[in-house]
C-alpha cells in the first residue's frame, strides 16, 4: 500500500512505484489468501487499485501527449527550421 500511496503522490512520474505497488499487493492478497490468519488484504487490494489507476494514467498520459505530438507536427507547427 505504501508503493500505491507514493505513486498517488507523484511517484508515477517514474513507472517503478505503481509497478511495486501492484507486485506487492498481490503478494499481500495471495498470502492472506494462503493464510486466512494473517490481516492485511484490504491493504493488499489498495496498493493494486492505487497502483493499476497510476499505471493506467500514466498510459493515458503517454497517449494525449503523443496524440497533441502528432498534431502539433501535421499542423507544421513543430520546431523544425
């Protein structure tokens, strides 16, 4: 959950986080799974949430700057001389 929380914060600047937080979460989620003792699966699912929401805008992100690239070069406004 702490990987999701830093990835929500600004960490999804950088892929690692949320990429940690959803690896981590389901370690967490498969061990309370194994073992029905252990606490801490809602923490477990929240670093995935937190962690695939980050993952995803990142790619929507990735997608709207290439798709404003895209455009800025078919309308000739790119920085070519």
């Amino acid at each position: 959950m702490i990987m999701g929380i830093l990835s929500m914060l600004g960490g999804s600047c950088l892929i690692f986080p949320p990429v940690l937080a959803v690896i981590f979460g389901h370690i967490a989620v498969g061990s309370c799974k194994k073992n029905p003792l252990l606490d801490g699966k809602g923490m477990g699912i929240a670093g995935l949430v937190m962690g695939w929401l980050c993952i995803a805008g990142f790619i929507v992100l990735i997608v709207v700057y290439g798709s404003i690239a895209a455009i800025l070069v078919k309308a000739g406004l790119s920085d070519q001389h």
